[in-house]
C-alpha cells in the first residue's frame, strides 16, 4: 500500500484529544493509518460550511458520531479538524 506525507493541524490535535472514550481514540487511529494508505477512499462532499471553514479540495470520512476532515493533493494527507456529525433521524 502507498505512502503519503502526513500533515496534522494543531486544529486536529486539539479537536481529537477531547474525545474522552478511548474506544473512539482507538478507532480514529486505525481510520488514520488507513487514510494515510488511501486518502481517496474518503468522501469528497463536504458541506459548504465545511469548505467556508477549510477552504476546497477537501475530504471527509465518518468515524462514530465524527467526520474527518483532511485534503489530499496526491503526495501529502492533511488532516485538517473533525466535526460531529448531525444525530441520526429514525
């Protein structure tokens, strides 16, 4: 599997380090390593509010009640912040 350059925000650091269950920490761990083996597997649709916030170009990839924000521009992975995703309607 390929290897990018990694980038991570203090942003990201920041936003993950309050996620208190380490169930979730875990589970963030092993979506990262996967993304930075295949940033394209993320979803290119992020929301206008999104892009307002980061700019265009992004990615983002649901994990729990989270979105992984991150742009990738063929040789580098930036992880730029997460979101929580809206509750679910049902």
């Amino acid at each position: 599997m390929a290897r990018f350059a990694v980038r991570v925000t203090e942003n990201f650091i920041e936003e993950l380090a309050c996620i208190e269950s380490e169930r979730i920490v875990a589970r963030f761990q092993m979506i990262l390593e996967s993304l930075c083996g295949n940033p394209s597997m993320g979803s290119r649709n992020a929301n206008d509010q999104i892009e307002r916030l980061y700019g265009p170009g992004l990615y983002t990839y649901a994990v729990a009640a989270y979105e992984v924000i991150y742009r990738y521009d063929g040789t580098t992975v930036e992880f730029l912040g997460l979101t929580l995703l809206p509750p679910s309607k049902g």
